[in-house]
C-alpha cells in the first residue's frame, strides 16, 4: 500500500517525485533541516544495545543528541522513561525486555528531543493481546501534547486510538476523515444470517463474507450487501472493519477535506483486498 514509503516521505528520509509535502503550510523540500527537527520517527525496526540498561542507553542516545551536563541528562532520562511507563525498569537488561518494552523503549528514544509530530511505522505489528493495547494507550497518551501519525494493518488499532484516517489502496488515497463517518457509511449494508452449508457454499461464491460461525448444525454469516441477501438475513451493527471492506470493494468517492477546502477524489481501486490504513 506504501505505508512505510509515506512515513519516510514525512520523516524526510525520502524524497518523493511528484506532488509536496507540507507541514503548516511550509513545504519540506525548503525548510528540511527546520522542520525534520521537530519529529520524532520510530521504525518498523531499530536497534538497540541489549546488554546495556534502559537508563545507560537512552543517557548515551541524549549524549549524541549532544546534551552535555551529566545532570541535564540524568532528568531527561527518567522523564521519558517515566513517560513510556518503564521508569520502574531504568536500571534492567534491554535484552531481558518484552517486545512490547522494547517497542516502548524505542519511543523513549525518539521523545529525548521533545519533538511536535510523533511518527511511529506499525507499532503493534508481533506484540500480544495485552501488548498492543498498553502501547495503543500510550500513543493516545502522547497525542495530548503533539501530533501522532501512525501506519497499521490493525483496524481494531485504528478504531479506539484516532480521530483522523487514511486508507491507502495500491499507493492511492482511499479514504481520508473521521474513523466513526466511515463506518456510518456502510450502515444498512451489513447482514447477519443462519444458514446450512448448501447456503454457505452459494453465500461464500455470491458474497462479501465478513465473518462465519458454526452455531450447531447451522453457519452464522456475516457480510456486506446492498439489500438483504437472504429473505431472513437481519441488519447488524456496522464496524470499522465493515466499513473497510465496503470501500475497498466499490471505491466510492470520498469527500477529502485539506486546509479548509473540499474537493472531490476518486479512489480508483483497481483490485481487492490491497488497502492498509
């Protein structure tokens, strides 16, 4: 989709070869060194000393960043451990962390120069359950006091952490606006139904499924439809999820509105299944 293409665009590690990136109005490719100081970019990987401490290593990372008293240091230090939740592990093993610490720890580093956009590449891709919910609420922590941008393929992610999405089809903006209008988009389009298996094979060829349950000797379905698919099929609460679906399939015109204008785009999606958020 080109998610990790877009984040490196924004961070400035790439160039892009059409169109401009602009941060308050400023275009990046003028003011580079100016605006690439105010974010902070955590990647889908990054290294770490892992027999170091979380303490000595975000004190050596600050160091380089070039603050120079001890002191100084020192409080920078804990402040952004304490601001990821691991002040309680300043002085254990990076190579003893989770993956969720470590991912944590990598946050940590890119809050040592107090930047204004947070821009962080599939944060919760291989973290558990508990995991990924903990740094969820992180993130939506941090967006108190800056701009957090952040790629996913979690759509569950999307729909308890941001105000603001983009769905990227094949390298092309599908979507871009609130989470809660998108999913209202697809309301009266989703259809919940018991059926035998002859019913399931035809549903299976004929439909957007969504889901499927056995439920004794029958098969619940869940699935995306213009009108009621079976005579006795009821209508479901839409989700995200449902919403994503539907607009990957038929790529309907979105209204996209940037610095205060509005302006007509269509999605043009070619082929299914190819989106991410």
């Amino acid at each position: 989709a080109g998610k990790t293409t877009i984040m490196r665009i924004i961070c400035g590690i790439l160039s892009q070869n059409m169109g401009a990136m602009r941060i308050n109005g400023i275009d990046f490719s003028e003011k580079r060194e100016e605006l690439q100081g105010l974010i902070g970019y955590l990647p889908q990987e990054f290294g770490t000393y892992e027999n170091m401490t979380a303490r000595e290593f975000l004190d050596y990372i600050a160091m380089l960043k070039r603050i120079r008293s001890r002191e100084e240091r020192a409080k920078t230090v804990m402040r952004v451990l304490a601001q990821v939740h691991l002040a309680e592990n300043a002085d254990q093993k990076i190579g003893s962390f989770s993956g969720g610490m470590k991912q944590r720890m990598g946050i940590a580093l890119t809050l040592l120069h107090l930047p204004r956009i947070l821009v962080v590449d599939e944060p919760t891709a291989g973290l558990d359950p508990r995991e990924r919910i903990r740094f969820r609420n992180l993130l939506v922590e941090l967006s108190r006091e800056r701009i957090v941008i952040f790629s996913t393929h979690i759509i569950e992610d999307i729909s308890s952490s941001c105000n603001r999405l983009a769905v990227l089809s094949r390298g092309r903006l599908a979507y871009l606006g609130n989470p809660r209008e998108m999913t209202e988009a697809v309301r009266g389009r989703v259809w919940q139904f018991l059926t035998d298996d002859e019913g399931f094979e035809h549903a299976r060829t004929n439909l957007r499924i969504v889901h499927h349950m056995r439920v004794g000797d029958r098969i619940r379905i869940r699935c995306l439809a213009e009108n009621a698919p079976v005579p006795d099929a009821e209508m479901a609460q839409p989700t995200l999820e449902d919403a994503y679906l539907w607009l990957l399939d038929h790529g309907h015109t979105r209204v996209i509105k940037t610095n205060a204008q509005e302006r007509e785009m269509s999605p043009a999606v070619e082929e299914k299944d190819g989106g991410e958020s």
